[in-house]
C-alpha cells in the first residue's frame, strides 16, 4: 500500500514538473516574438530602421501622442548587445542630461574631439539645484530655469532618480534623457538595468507604465515650458 501511494506522489510531482517546465520554457520570447506581440499590443507599425543593422522600430501612437519603441543591436568587438528606446516628442527644444561628475569625465577629455566638443550639449551657466538623489552626478542643459522648475517637483524627481544606474566601472548614469525636446528612456539588456529589457519581455504588460510617465513628463513641460520667464 506504501509503495502505491509512493508511487502516486512521484507521478503527480513529475507531472507538476512536466507542466511547470512546459509554463516557463514558454514565458521566454525570443526577440521576434516580443516585437511582433508588442506591435499588436500597441497597434503599431513594426519595421526595420533603415540605417542600423538588425534593428527595429515600432511606431504607434497612444493617448493621442506618437511614440516609437526602437530595438537595437549594437555590436561591439567581442559581444553583441540589444537595447531598447521608448521615445516621444514634447513641443519645445529643452535638453536635460545627466552625466558622470565633471572630475570623472575630464579624465578622458583628451580623446574627444573638438567637433564632438562643439555639438554636446554643454551645461550652462546657471546653476541648476539637484535633489539629493541626483547627487554625484552632473548636469547639462540649455535652460536652466526650466530645469530647476522641472525638478523642483518631488514627483519628477523621483522619476529621473528611479533610472539611476551604475556602469560596470561604478559610474553613475540616467536612462532617462531629454535632447532636443525629445524624451527618451533606454531599456538596457541587464535583468539589473533600470528599466530592463529582459523584465518587459517576460512582463511586456510593464510597458504601459513607461508610457504614463512619460506623458507625465509631456505634460509637465508643456506645462512649466508656457509660463513666463
């Protein structure tokens, strides 16, 4: 009678298994897969980008805003990388960046060049107030006003804080970024990079939350960008 039950319990766990293995063998997208189920989410145009190899762009358009969510390969010299830029335009030219402190970047100003140097986006004169869970990082824009109206608010702070990420050198970045108007959050490929690529294509669901903070965000610039100065 033992031996029966035994036996009982050994196929109902090995069918557990079975099914368990079979659920999560099945949760894992290949790159194809996610980008065909996300076009369909959106309701968005899914196509190659023209001038990068094996990447692609989904164009859509939510709450009345144009959104494109690019995929990229970057290939470096001994690995091959994906990343992914969820992007929308505001209706100003404000530039927001957040970089390494300036101590740590001019150890390697020697090896830019004088035309990079020309077109970055270099901070400006007037100081712009960083929340304390911005610290230990520096700054660039080219309206300082806008910015310190901009982070002044806890809630926007918060949000450039929550894409705070560490290099593989410790040194700190944003994922989040305005250039040109043009908001931008990277979705590295790292289960630890915030946002992760790899946690929205197991949780694609995830992405609509992207999608309200940066509407957020529109909405705030427009806001702020109209007063007077």
């Amino acid at each position: 009678m033992m031996m029966w039950l035994l036996a009982i319990i050994f196929v109902g766990l090995l069918g557990v298994l079975i099914f368990l293995s079979g659920y999560f063998s099945s949760q894992k997208k290949t790159r194809d897969q996610f980008l065909k189920e996300l076009a369909n989410l959106l309701g968005g145009k899914l196509e190659p980008i023209a001038d990068l190899d094996n990447s692609y762009r989904i164009s859509f358009n939510f709450e009345n805003h144009d959104f494109t969510f690019d995929d990229i390969e970057e290939k470096g010299f001994t690995v091959t990388i994906n990343k992914a830029l969820l992007k929308v335009s505001t209706p100003t030219k404000f530039n927001l960046t957040f970089i390494e402190q300036e101590e740590k970047a001019t150890m390697r100003s020697s090896i830019v060049l004088a035309s990079q140097i020309e077109e970055e986006n270099v901070s400006a004169v007037a100081k712009v107030n960083l929340p304390k869970s911005l610290k230990g990082l520096k700054v660039s824009t080219n309206d300082p006003l806008l910015a310190n109206r901009l982070l002044d608010d806890s809630k926007v702070a918060n949000i450039f804080s929550g894409f705070k990420n560490l290099d593989v050198r410790g040194y700190p970045s944003v994922s989040l970024k305005i250039v040109d108007g043009i908001i931008s959050l990277e979705f590295g490929l790292l289960a630890t990079f915030r946002p992760s690529l790899t946690e929205l294509r197991s949780h694609i669901a995830q992405l609509e939350n992207y999608l309200d903070i940066l509407l957020f965000l529109v909405e705030k610039l427009k806001k702020l960008s109209s007063l007077s100065r």
